[in-house]
C-alpha cells in the first residue's frame, strides 16, 4: 500500500504550523510551505514557540530537548515547486476561500510528482468542493484537525466518492503514526463529526441564554454535573474564540442564530472581549 | 423566608424513590406516598437498595452506617390525606399523564394545608400544564431531577409567571439543604437546562449514525477526545436507555427522529438490548 514518508504543509498559520510541527515531532521529513520570506520568518517563531509549548506541557516524547529537536525536522521554504517535489502528502491549510484553494490545486497539479496525494485541512469547505481542481480525485481528500493540536488530539479524515480507498487508508495511518486519534469518516458531511456534534450543543445553549431561560455560568454548570465534562458550552465558546462564533452565527439565516451574532457583536466583540486569547469573554481569566 | 423542613414524595417509582431517600438521608422527614401496600412492599426495597448504593458508592456522609440510619427518616403511607397533613413541600413524581398529574393536584388542593408547596418532577409537562390545577399557582413550581440522583446530582428548580419568588428561593434552598446543586431556571422551557443541551447533542449524534458518516464508536471517541468528555453520546444513550430515547424519537413529527425510532427499535429494542441496563445497547457491559 501506499506510505507516506514525507508531507508538506502550504500556510503556516495557527493551525498550518501545529499541522507541520506535530508530524515532525513524530519523526516525518517536513516541508513547510508560505508566500513569502516574512510569512516564514513568522513560521520560524511559531515553531519555535510550539516547541517550547510540547516541552512545558510534557507531551509524551518531548522529554530531553526533543521539542527543540524537532525543529531540524522542518524545511521552510516560499518555492512551491521546491515544497511538493518529492511530497507523498500535501496538506493545504490556507485561508478559507474557495478560489485561493482552488488555483492552489490547480497549481499543484502541475507542480506535484503523480505520486504525492493532496489533502485539505479546510473546516467548512466539503473536498467535492474542491476535487475537481486537483487534476486527481482519486488521491484527493480531507484531514482535518483542532486547534491545539497536542491535546484535542484527533484528525478527522473524509474522502470523496472518487478518492481510492488506499490512499484514504494510507492517510489514516499517517495520522496515527503522527500521534493522532485519526477519526475515519465513511461519508462526506460537513462539519466532519466533532462540529457536527458541538454545533448543536453550542446554538442550544446560545438559545437558552438568548429566551433568559439561565446564565452562562448555570448553563455550563448544569452540563459540567450531569455529563462529567471538563467544560460547559460557555466554556467552549471562549476556547473556540467569540470571533469564530461571531463569524459562524453571523453567516447563518437561522434567525437565532443571527440574533446571537449581534447579542455577541454588542456585548462582546466591540468590548474587546474574544474569549481566554484575550483574558475575557463568556468568563475572566 | 419559607423554610422547607418536611417533604412529601408522591410515587416510589425509580427517581420518586431516589428523591424521597435523598432528602432523608440530608436529614429532612420524608412521607413517601404511593397507592397501595403492595407499592408501598416495593418502595421499601427500592429504599433499602438505595441505602446499599450510597454505602458502597462512598456518598458523602454515608459512612458509619448513615446510609443505612437515613431509612428512618422514611414514613411510608397509602393515605393520601396522612402524607400531605404536615408537608412544606409536595414533589409529585407519578407517571407522566397529564390528567393523572392534574387530578391528583386537584384532590392535594383540598386535602394540603396552605402552606404546603407543590412541585413537580414532570420531564415532559411544563409547570403551566398543571397549575391551574393546583388551586394555589403561587406555590407550584417544578423541580426537576436527573437520574442517579446520587451522581448527576442537580436540581432543576422552573416556576411559572404565577410563581411566587419566595416560594422559588424557598425550593432552591431545599435543594442546596439535600446536596443537590440547584439549577435555578429563570423563564419556562420544554426540557429545562439539560435536556434543551442534551437532545440536540444525541440528535445529532444519531443523524451521523444514520446517515452512515462514522460509528458509534468512531463518534463517541470524537466527542471524549475533543472535549474530554468522559462519555460519548452512544454511551449516554445506553445509560438514558434505548427504550427512552425510542419514546422521544417516536413521538416526534421530524422525519430524521423517525427513523432514530425506527432504527433502535428494529435493531436494539427488538431483539431486547435496551442499553445498560440489560447489558447490551450500543456497546457490550
């Protein structure tokens, strides 16, 4: 079967570089790809500070300056035919607009070797969305991660009816030999599972406190005794960043939804208040 | 303030018995009703199980014998004027039936003394289903418990329009005095807190199912990883119980809820796996 050896990540955003550094700290030669030498000057500093982030937090294996190690694991480079050469793996990981991801695979299809399977990270975006740019559906799909990659420690992996089931196995396992939960995902759907899941969750709980029904701080309290949770969807809500919420709830026609972008906008985005990034949001940390 | 010192239970059922015990074991005298000897043989039990589950699950207090001291402060009855003579406080937690509740509010009308305060436990029934029966609407509320009492210990405490705010603080007090956390639900809502967070989460959960996205299994794990859950919605549905969760899909109009209803009792229901407590639902126990 086919065995990735070698990945390439394109963006090295939030979740781009945790993408690239997660798999070179499991061992996997990584090309990390961004526009330009500025955008991999910042790349640089993000690694630096996930390794010391693995090394404070004691992830498993990050003992004796295999954080730090790591590091020589990543090549960084702003040529992208230089970054997908010999690439088994590509994961795309740039912003969240359709054309920008598409003239990405476009490119790529010509830059690529015939062997190197491309992948989207994208959270809203479905892979038929996309495959037909790719030049090769049948070795196109989805792997999608969470933030913090190092403790939500999964990776959703969604094909299309077009990817070959060897390369949605081989994908699989690369997940799992890069230190992930891989999450198989048998049909296309939006929002993989976890936000399948935690969507629901997090709009009921918008939708009690929008009626006066209770607080944040009862809601989430509620959920935390009769689940065992560690949080409740307020809780979430501040991990996730209201910024997000904002942005989610907002691009809805649901008309709750709506109005709890604008309860959102008026009593918190405009105060500053996005959630734990910066020290407020639902709670004061 | 109105202080709540003696309780009347009505119904020994499962959570009726488990809300009678709990009080009595934080030390209040409990009358605890049902219709007949025979009930009365069975509540007994139930009641004496109890004391062994809070002795051997190690309930805070429950050393030294108080599980089992806790059974005297237990007066059982069939005389439905006997059990009310005395009560601060009447929980109704009788099958859900809507003319059943209300009647048997109609005849406590005459039968309490007034300053009795009604609750109750309904599920399904909003407290303004059946105040008017009550002849008192300013001192009817619901309380609502969660299952196992012992460890999902809330308290869903929802008055009406009508509800006198003493009477609500008065029944928030209690219970916080019998060790539960109170929730105190400040508008009315089908479901309260929990099951307005809950039913969407399994609903949700249920859909991925059926339209063939992951597993069970797949689902549950992406639920615990992501949010460090401790059960996944599969898991909570076979400690909820299948038969349950087939009553609510079954009585839905939505299509998807349907087939829910559909799918567990063709695959589950009917060939007796009914969750956790017949050892087989989604999982093996």
């Amino acid at each position: 079967m086919t065995e990735i050896r070698t990945l390439t990540v394109l963006g090295t955003g939030v979740l781009g570089s945790q993408i690239a550094y997660q798999a070179a700290f499991h061992g996997f030669a990584v090309t990390a790809y961004d526009i330009d030498d500025q955008a991999l000057e910042k790349a640089r500093s993000r690694f630096a500070h996930l390794a010391g982030i693995y090394q404070a937090q004691q992830v498993a294996g990050a003992e004796g300056g295999k954080a730090e190690a790591a590091l020589q694991n990543l090549h960084l480079t702003a040529d992208l035919g230089d970054a997908v050469a010999d690439a088994d793996l590509v994961i795309e990981a740039v912003p969240e607009l359709l054309e920008l991801k598409r003239d990405l695979f476009r490119r790529l299809s010509d830059l690529a070797p015939a062997k190197t399977i491309f992948a989207t990270n994208s959270s809203t975006l479905l892979p038929s969305d996309l495959k037909d740019s790719t030049g090769r559906p049948d070795r196109f799909l989805a792997i999608h991660y969470a933030n913090n990659i190092w403790v939500q420690n999964i990776a959703e992996v969604m094909g299309t009816s077009e990817t070959d089931p060897t390369v949605f196995d081989a994908v699989v396992e690369f997940a799992g030999n890069s230190g992930l939960e891989p999450i198989e995902i048998k049909k296309e759907k939006a929002g993989y599972v976890l936000n399948s899941l935690l969507v629901p969750l997090l709009n009921a709980a918008a939708s009690l406190l929008l009626q006066g029904v209770a607080s944040p701080e009862t809601i989430d309290k509620t959920w935390r005794i009769a689940t065992g949770a560690p949080s409740g969807p307020f809780q979430i809500y501040d991990v996730v960043g209201l910024t997000t919420a904002y942005n989610i709830a907002a691009s809805s026609t649901d008309v709750g939804s709506l109005a709890f972008a604008k309860y959102l906008k008026d009593n918190y985005i405009d105060k500053g208040k996005l959630g734990i990034s910066t020290g407020e949001g639902f709670y004061t940390y």
